[in-house]
C-alpha cells in the first residue's frame, strides 16, 4: 500500500511521530514473518521543501505534487487547539495549497485520512459534505458550526465515510493508522498493537466533558447549572425553558445547532458523568441510582455500560 503522509508547518510532533512508528513497525513485523516486501511505501510529503513541526523541529518533506498517486494520504493534527488559531490556520496559503492537493488525489481515486484537528482540514476541502465524521471532541461544537453539512459524532473514535476517514481527538493518531493497517492486513495490525500496548477505544464518550463542551455557548451553559442541580429529580423540557426564560423549540434548536443532541440527551450525559465519578470513589450502586435520579441499581449498570462500554467493575479497576 502507498501511504503519503502530508504534512503542514506547525504540525502536532506526536502525531506525525505515530503515523511514522506504527507503519514502519507493521513493516518489520511484516519481515520478520518473512514478506517479500514492506506492506506499506510510506512517504512524508508537504506543499512546501521543508516543514517546521510546533516543537521548532525542523524536516525536509517530498513535494506532493511530485508523488504518483498513493493509494491513502493521511493528514495529521496541526498543534492548534483554540478555536481562533485554528480559524486562522486553515485560512494560511499552505494549508490552502495542501487542500487542494487532497481534493486532486481524493478525485483520481486516492483515500484520505484524518486524525484530531486535521478533521477540520478535511471538512474544509468539502470532502466531507454529506458524510459522517468525528473531531476531537472539545471542538465539536464549533466543527458543527463550521460545517453544518457534515454529519458528525464526537463520541466515535473513528469514523469511515467511503474513502474519507476521520478519527478523534490527539491519540486518535493511533486509532487511524490502526485502522487503515487493518485493511491491509488484520493480523498486521493485530500483532502491531500488542507490540505497541496500544489498547481498543471504539469510542470518545468516556473521555467527554460535558460541561466543557456546555461552555461554547451561554444558554447551554445555563441549561447545564439548571441541569445538574435536578439529576435526582428528573427531567422536563418546559420546566427547563421556563426556567431559562426561552421557548422549549429554542432551547432544543440551540442544543442540536451546538451540540448535535437534544437537552433530554444531554441531560442522560450529565448522569452518566455524575455516576461515573460516584463510582470511582466508590459509592454504593443503589446510592448511586438515587443521586441520578434512576430507579435502581440494575439501571445504572445498564446505562454505564451502554455509554460508556464498560461495566462498574472495570471502570472501579480502571481507575484504582
């Protein structure tokens, strides 16, 4: 398979280091198994001769638009996690330049991949439109604003829309190279990440914090005090737009819009989180359903494991 690894100034150090051990251990795998050949032609390429990653290393890069068509190119994070800087990155003439790579090599029939930030690059070249996607997740409400057309699930770690994947936040860097070895070789793949102690995380949703994603816009930001004051008690939408002084069509249009879920969803989120952090101070369950507003204890399990995908005992063992 031939990999292009297209790289930008200020490029997040962890990610393109990740792309570049996991796909060359996957070939010394492949050797000591006796392959004729590496399974992955890996080159790192650019718009530019030389790169300048955010840790001030410096790295010569092939020209792109001197590579014959790779088969996938994956684009890792730029080091820009505040909204304005990243606003600002994807406006700058090589990352501009470095789309319109992407859009030829995705039109002649090459797969593009994208971890963490880099998801906004992606969705910038349109590629996206009309498709699913996942970011990292502190950003995803301003990726729905930015791009309303793109169907996106911050609780999925990776997410394949035809021959665009996208993968979440920082170390979903590994999730994505992981994912695509996969293709080629599952076995590959398989031994690589026992090798690496690379572990499975087929989701984000452990890792959301609700209340950071409710600080990206003031009203959700007064629904969730509202919120989290009445856990045990259940919720109401007309109690709870009452209470913030707008319609329940507002409350509920202005929660899709920023957070892509209803305020009863959301709502769940909050107890799900709450009875997450009373069972890592190890709280009873039947006291953990009455603080959540559940009818028993059975019900909490159930729903940590269904959010989550772990039960109580590994979350208690995950964290001791």
């Amino acid at each position: 398979m031939k990999l292009a690894i297209l790289a930008l100034d200020g490029v997040f150090d962890t990610g393109l280091s990740v792309f570049l051990d996991l796909f060359s251990a996957a070939n010394e795998v492949a050797a000591e198994q006796g392959a004729a050949r590496p399974p992955f032609e890996l080159r790192v390429v650019g718009v530019r001769q030389r790169i300048r990653t955010a840790h001030g290393l410096t790295m010569g890069v092939d020209p792109a638009d001197e590579m014959r068509q790779p088969d996938w190119v994956l684009v890792p994070a730029l080091n820009t996690k505040q909204p304005a800087r990243l606003v600002e990155a994807l406006g700058r003439r090589d990352v501009r330049d470095a789309m319109a790579m992407l859009r030829s090599w995705h039109a002649q029939g090459s797969g593009v991949g994208g971890a963490c930030i880099a998801s906004f690059l992606l969705a910038e070249t349109g590629l996206l439109d009309g498709q699913e996607a996942t970011t990292m997740w502190p950003l995803a409400p301003l990726f729905r604003e930015r791009y309303p057309r793109v169907r996106l699930d911050e609780s999925r770690m990776v997410v394949a829309s035809g021959r665009v994947v996208t993968a979440g936040a920082a170390m979903g860097h590994l999730d994505l190279a992981l994912w695509l070895m996969r293709q080629a070789s599952p076995e590959t793949a398989a031994l690589v990440s026992r090798l690496m102690l690379v572990d499975k995380r087929p989701s984000q949703a452990q890792y959301i914090i609700p209340d950071h994603l409710a600080h990206a816009d003031p009203l959700i930001e007064r629904f969730e005090r509202w919120a989290r004051e009445r856990l045990a008690r259940g919720f109401s939408l007309h109690d709870a737009a009452d209470a913030l002084a707008v319609s329940p069509r507002t409350l509920q249009r202005r929660m899709e819009a920023v957070l892509g879920k209803s305020p009863l969803a959301f709502f769940q989120d909050l107890r799900v989180e709450h009875a997450q952090h009373l069972v890592s101070i190890g709280q009873g369950l039947e006291e953990i359903a009455s603080e959540v507003g559940y009818a028993d204890a059975a019900t909490v399990r159930s729903l940590l494991r269904r959010k989550l995908g772990r039960g109580v005992r590994e979350l208690r063992s995950a964290l001791a």
